[in-house]
C-alpha cells in the first residue's frame, strides 16, 4: 500500500513546491520517453498547473533543461497549453 506524505491535503509552498513541479516533470519526461502519451500528457497537465502557481524567482530555480522540455517540446507535439491571439 501506498503511503501518503505528511500533511498530504495542505497545499505546497516555496522549495517544496518547486520540488514536486521538477518531479512531475520529470515523470512526464519518463512517460514521454516511453512512448506513453496518455500518461505523458495527464501528468504533464499536473506539472504545468503547479508550474503556473509558482512566482518568477521561484520559476528560475526549476532546472532550465525541466522548463524548456515543459514549455517548447511537449508544447509542440500535445498543443500550446495557454491560448494565443491570433494575429
């Protein structure tokens, strides 16, 4: 059986936050390798949630190599995930 972290219902802040969105990534990045686009893709949705939570100075501390993967390369095979004005 599973076990659940400490405080698991409390939401995360500061390191610990920017923690679980370098590890979400990372597991998406497992997936990916994998040929695994489902789960690829849920747990990419995950990552880019708390991505988007954390603040400018926080967001420089996620490995650069996790950013780029997050942002441009799984942007370009499962779709721009913010919206873009069409211009």
């Amino acid at each position: 059986m599973a076990t659940r972290r400490p405080n698991a219902d409390k939401p995360l802040t500061g390191a610990a936050l920017v923690k679980e969105v370098g590890r979400r990534i990372r597991v998406a990045r497992s997936y990916w390798d994998a040929h695994n686009n489902r789960a690829c893709r849920v747990e990419r949705e995950k990552a880019m949630a708390l991505y988007e939570t954390l603040s400018a100075p926080e967001r420089e501390t996620v490995p650069q190599v996790l950013r780029v993967w997050l942002r441009y390369r799984s942007d370009k095979y499962f779709g721009a995930h913010r919206t873009s004005p069409k211009g």
